[in-house]
C-alpha cells in the first residue's frame, strides 16, 4: 500500500470512527456534521498519538460510564458525599441515599452522566489535593465538564454552582462556576475568590461589586437547553504567586467567552481538606469531568470539545484510535497499562 496511506491512516482513523471519514463517508451518528475534529486530526497525520500533550498534563477524569469513581486520578479516584461542606472531613463514599442525585444509564453524552433531580442540601465531591494538582506557588490549570439543563426552567431561586474548586474555608478562597440569582435569562460565570482579604478587603456583598471589579468571566445568555449538551471549559494561570497577575479564562462550546486578569489570585488552602464539589444548588446533568494541570489553550480547549468519543479517546486506547494497539486504559502515571 502506498506511503500516502500509511502517513494519513492515524488522523483518518479516528475521524472515521466517529465523525467522517473522507473517503469512505462514515458517519456517527452523535457527531454528524463536526467537520472541525477531521480538520485537526488531519493536521496531527504521522503522528503516533495526536492527543499526547493534552492526555500528559490530564490529573483527573471521569465519565461515569463505569461508574461513580473516576476512570483516572492522580489522587483519590472515589465520590464522596458529606451532610454540607463543613462536614467533608466525615465524609462517606458514594451518594447520598434516595434519588436526588443518582447516576443515571444512558443520559450522557456517550453512556452514563450524573443527575441531579432537585436541589439538595447534601454535598457530593471528589477529593482534591493532587486531583486537583493543588501548587503553593504558580499554580496553573484546567476544568472541562458538560452540562445539559434549562437554567431558567430547572435551577430553584438562589445561586447555583455546577462545580467548585474549594478548600477548608470560604474566606481562605475558591474557584467556581455559577449560575445567578435574580437575572432572566440567569448569568453563567466563572470566578476565582482569592483569600477574602485580598478581593474583597471592604467586605462588599458579592452582587454590590461591580461586575468590572469582580475576579470572573459573565454570559449574560449563555447557550444551556436541556435537549444538548454545552461544554464548560476553564482555565487559570498564576495563582498563588503573591502578585496581581492572576489570569482567568472562560470557553463555552470551544468558543473563548472572555477573561479576567490583575488579581492577586492566591488561595491558602490545606490541600488535604481541598475539594472538586459538584452539583451545588445544581438541577440537571453533569457529565464528563477532566482537569489538567496546566491551562489549556484554545487551540487544545477546541480539540477537547470535538473529540469524538469524549474524554474516551483520553482515556485508554483501542484498534479505532490513531495510536493503535490493543485497549489499555490510562494508569496514574500517564502511560496505558
């Protein structure tokens, strides 16, 4: 067979498995009409394994497709739940009993997602610390999720977290996305709270700041339905450095949204009490979670989003992936096993 086959085959490979293959025509289903994933995995032709560079900076990941523990943790793989945040200290693997958060066959994006059927008091967390890749000093990251709600139909009064990077307390800092409280239709955000002294030395109500002077990122109309799924990406760059030169940037759908920058992000936080909380106030689905260590940029952020099999394809390996070989899935030290 000639040269030309053998130095396009991986990037072909992998858009046939999923989106299209240019000349045979294969299609999936869930992924018709993404011509951006063909044109980037043609970009990475030859190369053993395209995705290389994202997957070695990858802490944590879980698609629930197997359940509720993560697929892949640099740390504690388990789901936690605790009474509230105060109590994750006596903390007890899994849900909490009844149905008000379950994880739910057949609702992801590819298999399994979780559901959160109303809001509740109880709070449901991975643990930190190395998952998060928590750093003293320059700490640089990455959070990629999917939700599928209707914010203004689904989410009870009040502020909504769908996911939060917190610590022992909420003075001591936090990184968080949230949905508000009173606009129609509500704001999606993402923010970072430094130490509560540094951002907010006056002790001012959060929705009293002015939006310019608040450490985040708002959509005013944020793209969130219940019939698909939206991609939530962020990023941050130089927290804990002492400096006003913090950096925080918001993609929805791999589209960049916007970005905050000349805080003095730093969060003392002890990273053994350190947590990935989900679902705060939250009514919808949450599915596919994975967190780097390093801020991703926008060229990587939109590679994340048409990946066609999700965060599978970072995950373990298989026949239909351009980096063939027999299926292995991802170990801690960021080789397949």
């Amino acid at each position: 067979m000639d040269t030309w086959f053998f130095s396009f085959r991986p990037a072909l490979t992998l858009v046939c498995a999923a989106l299209v293959a240019s000349t045979t025509g294969c299609v999936s289903p869930k992924q018709t009409g993404s011509r951006y994933s063909e044109r980037v995995l043609r970009s990475a032709a030859g190369s053993p394994d395209p995705l290389k560079a994202i997957r070695e900076s990858m802490t944590f990941a879980t698609t629930f497709d197997k359940g509720l523990d993560a697929e892949f943790a640099k740390g504690d793989a388990k789901l936690y739940h605790a009474a509230n945040s105060r109590s994750r200290t006596n903390a007890v693997a899994g849900l909490p009993a009844g149905d008000d958060v379950k994880r739910t066959e057949g609702a992801g994006r590819f298999g399994a997602a979780l559901e959160f059927t109303k809001k509740t008091t109880p709070v449901v967390f991975y643990r930190g610390a190395t998952n998060i890749n928590y750093t003293t000093n320059n700490w640089h990251g990455t959070a990629s999720f999917w939700m599928r709600l209707d914010p203004d139909k689904d989410l009870a009064p009040g502020y909504c977290d769908p996911l939060q990077y917190v610590a022992q307390t909420w003075t001591e800092g936090a990184m968080f996305v949230e949905f508000s409280k009173d606009e129609t239709p509500r704001h999606f955000r993402y923010a970072i709270m430094a130490q509560h002294k540094l951002w907010n030395p006056n002790n001012r109500k959060w929705e009293e700041i002015p939006v310019s002077e608040r450490p985040m990122v708002q959509v005013e109309k944020p793209p969130f339905n219940r019939e698909k799924w939206t991609h939530v990406v962020f990023t941050f760059e130089h927290a804990n450095t002492g400096r006003k030169d913090g950096i925080g940037k918001l993609y929805l759908d791999g589209e960049y949204k916007g970005s905050f920058a000349g805080f003095n992000n730093t969060l003392k936080w002890d990273p053994a009490q350190s947590a990935l909380n989900l679902g705060l106030a939250y009514v919808g689905f949450l599915d596919e979670i994975a967190l780097f260590d390093r801020a991703l940029n926008a060229e990587e952020v939109r590679i994340m989003h048409h990946l066609p099999n999700g965060a599978k394809d970072l995950l373990y390996r298989h026949s239909d992936l351009p980096f063939v070989g027999p299926r292995k899935w991802l170990a801690k030290d960021n080789h397949f096993r």
